[in-house]
C-alpha cells in the first residue's frame, strides 16, 4: 500500500484510542493539529489510516477462524491460539483478545481525525473533500464491523475515553450510518470527479464506491435487515475487486502469522469436508504441500495458498460474497427460485488469481426445495467462498443450527486493561 509516508503522521493522529492502553504520545512526531493542517498531511493520515486496518487483518480473522473449523495451532502456537482453538482458558489479558479491541479504536480515532480536518481544508475540490470524508468513514465502518462479530458488546464513540460499551447490534447500526453516510457523501460525484482523490489518496487495487455498498450489503444482511441488503449487494459491480495490497517492505499479516512465525494453519478437515471437485479448496489453501506439525501432534493441518507469499494481496469482499447475500436474503424474504439461482451463480464461476471459484455443477429446485435446505446450501457456500475473511463465526451464528456447526466460544471477553482502567467497561 502507498502509505509509508504516512506513519509518522499517524502516530500522533492514531495513538489515542477510548482507553489508556492507548495514551502513547511520541515526542519525535509532529502534533495533530499541525499534522493535519494541510492536504498533504490529510492525505497522509489517510492512507496511514488504510495501512493500520490492512496491517492488523490477521487480527480480525484470527478469532473467527479459530474459534470455529477454519484454522488448527500449529506446534509453535502461543498459549493464546491454542485457548482459542480449545474453547477453553481464554484470558482477557490476551494480545488475542485485546488486539481487535485496540486496533479498531485507533483506526477510529485516525478516520475521525481526517473528518475533523477536512472542512479545514481550502483550495481541494468538492469531489476530493467527498472521497476524503467517504473513505474516513468506510474505514472506521469496517474497523467497528469487524470488531462487533467479536465482541458482544462495544462503545461506539473512538473520542471518548472511558465510552460505555452498548449491544453489538447498535455497533452493526453506528456501521451502517456511517457506510449510508458515505455513500450519500459520494452520491453527486462521477468517478471523474473523484479523480484526484483517487489518485492521491486510495491504495493501489482498492474501490472505494464498490467496498461502501459491499459492506452495506454485509452489515444489512447481519443486521437481518434483507431487502437492504439485496439492494446493497444488488449495486456492487461484480466485475471489479478491492484488494487490501503489500508491497515490498509491507508482508501479509495473515502469511506472517501462519508461515513466518509457524503458529497457525488451515484445518485439513476444512478441507476434506468440501464437496468433490470444489476447486475453492485449492485456490485458500495447499493440501499438498508439507504441513506444519499440530497441537497436539495428531492434529492434522494444510498451508494457505492464496496468503502462500509474502506480498500476497487480501480481498476486502469477493463478488462471490455479493451473490450469496442477495441468496440469503431473497430466501429470507421468500423468493426461493431468486435464491436458488444465486446460489448456481457462485457454484458455477470460475475464478481469478485474487477470487475463487467452486467451477461446480448448479443445484435444482428439487434437491433445493425448502427455505432451510437453501439457507443450509448458503452456508456452505459461504465455508468456502469466505474462507479465513473473519465472516465464519458471524456465519455460524446465523445458520450453524441448519448445518450442525457451532463455534468453540460465544465472544470474546472485554480486554483486561479495559476492565482495568475504564469503569465503564461494565466487566
């Protein structure tokens, strides 16, 4: 991602989360006030801000994938994972509980610095304060999505120290505001208008239009608000990707966490569970390849595939995604034929070097002929259209009833420093 210029800006404008295990100032950098006083620092707030949430995916997936049947540890695995993957001794003193909660909040923080700023800002066009504001807010959207299908509950205010943590279900709800928000900021603009800012201030390989309405269409399908949802998904344009990139000195998080440092891997039971000749399983992860040994030693494990390399690129969403929650939802609002062939659209595509496909053969009304044997095919399309995207353990909340499957543990707890330091936390 072009954004290492910048990080020194970004430490001043990202350090403070809602918490003291945040209140890290560094004397070297400049303040945040001066720091974003000009476009150019503005642009570079931004694009540390893409960096921070690009950075720390590993954290948002780790949980999920292992808490449910997408990762094992691997015989190096910390104590942590290994709670994880059990089910059991979690403790809130864990980097693994405390690191989704920390990073969404400095992501936050960033995003609302940029929103500050830019009004501030003279001589930038409408269509660049647009893109700007637009992106600030997708961005803080998708930290606090992401944090939601985690924890059961969060605040919602990154500016206030001490916030009182609400339902996750007003978190889906602040997500959706700000993604309608975003929308609505870019809505009078053609992509000609946001041209600039594109340009100057978006990673390379990142759609901004699209990922608003994508996660539109997530946060309205978790939210079980469907026709939203399918009119979300409905706009994406399923043709064109957004990919979260590391170039050179940058490496992938979730490569680093896996085959650098040997703690986790992909379960070969995942694997073998797939549908014969579902060609997903070879695009996530390489059964063929020798594994790393599990913990305990009979635990069987693959290697990732598409996260095989260093600089391999993460999709935000995949069009694959977008077809399923259009099938979810016309299945929940009664259009069973709709669904069905939703469905067939994602079995039968093929892939691309940053999407997969199944490439398998369509399903008919008679073996699909109920609304839960729809919502059961679903979530098997989604174990492996989805896999490692941090989605499992919100999916099998959902629809883990239908299939048989549920997650080792509900949530995550509230992290210990916030229950040490905020008496809010409610811990």
């Amino acid at each position: 991602m072009r954004i290492r210029l910048a990080l020194g800006l970004v430490a001043v404008a990202a350090t403070v989360a809602c918490n003291t295990g945040l209140d890290v100032t560094n004397p070297n950098s400049p303040t945040e006030q001066a720091a974003l006083s000009n476009l150019d620092g503005v642009i570079a707030t931004e694009l540390g801000m893409q960096d921070q949430f690009a950075t720390s995916f590993n954290t948002y997936v780790r949980a999920p994938a292992l808490v449910t049947d997408e990762w094992g540890t691997a015989s190096k695995a910390l104590a942590a994972d290994i709670s994880l993957y059990t089910g059991q001794g979690i403790d809130p003193s864990y980097g693994v509980v405390s690191d989704p909660y920390y990073f969404t909040y400095r992501i936050a923080r960033t995003a609302d610095a940029v929103l500050k700023a830019v009004p501030g800002i003279n001589g930038i066009s409408a269509g660049f304060a647009a893109g700007l504001t637009a992106n600030a807010k997708l961005f803080k959207a998708m930290a606090l999505g992401m944090a939601a299908q985690q924890y059961a509950q969060l605040p919602i205010d990154a500016s206030v120290e001490g916030g009182t943590p609400v339902p996750r279900t007003q978190v889906f709800a602040e997500v959706i505001s700000l993604l309608e928000s975003a929308r609505s900021d870019l809505a009078p603009y053609t992509d000609a208008d946001l041209s600039g800012f594109t340009t100057r201030s978006v990673s390379t390989g990142f759609d901004v239009r699209n990922t608003i309405n994508a996660m539109l269409a997530r946060y309205y399908l978790f939210s079980g608000q469907y026709q939203q949802a399918l009119d979300a998904a409905k706009r994406v344009d399923l043709t064109k990707t957004s990919l979260l990139t590391y170039p050179d000195p940058a490496i992938n998080p979730i490569y680093n966490y896996s085959i650098v440092a040997g703690y986790v891997a992909p379960l070969r039971s995942w694997a073998r569970s797939a549908e014969t000749g579902d060609q997903r399983v070879g695009f996530w992860a390489d059964t063929l390849a020798a594994p790393p040994v599990g913990n305990p030693p009979t635990l069987q494990l693959a290697q990732f595939k598409l996260y095989g390399t260093r600089n391999a690129p993460i999709p935000v969403y995949v069009p694959g995604e977008m077809l399923l929650i259009k099938a979810e939802a016309e299945a929940q609002l009664g259009d069973l034929p709709s669904a069905i062939n939703d469905i067939n659209a994602v079995r039968t595509k093929s892939g691309t070097a940053t999407t997969p496909g199944a490439q398998l053969p369509p399903l008919t009304a008679l073996t699909l002929d109920t609304k839960d044997k729809i919502l059961a095919q679903i979530a098997y399309e989604r174990k492996y259209e989805l896999f490692s995207q941090g989605l499992r353990w919100e999916d099998l909340r959902r629809l883990g009833t239908l299939i048989g499957v549920q997650p080792k543990v509900t949530f995550l707890p509230m992290p210990q420093t916030e229950c040490n330091t905020n008496p809010n936390a409610g811990c």
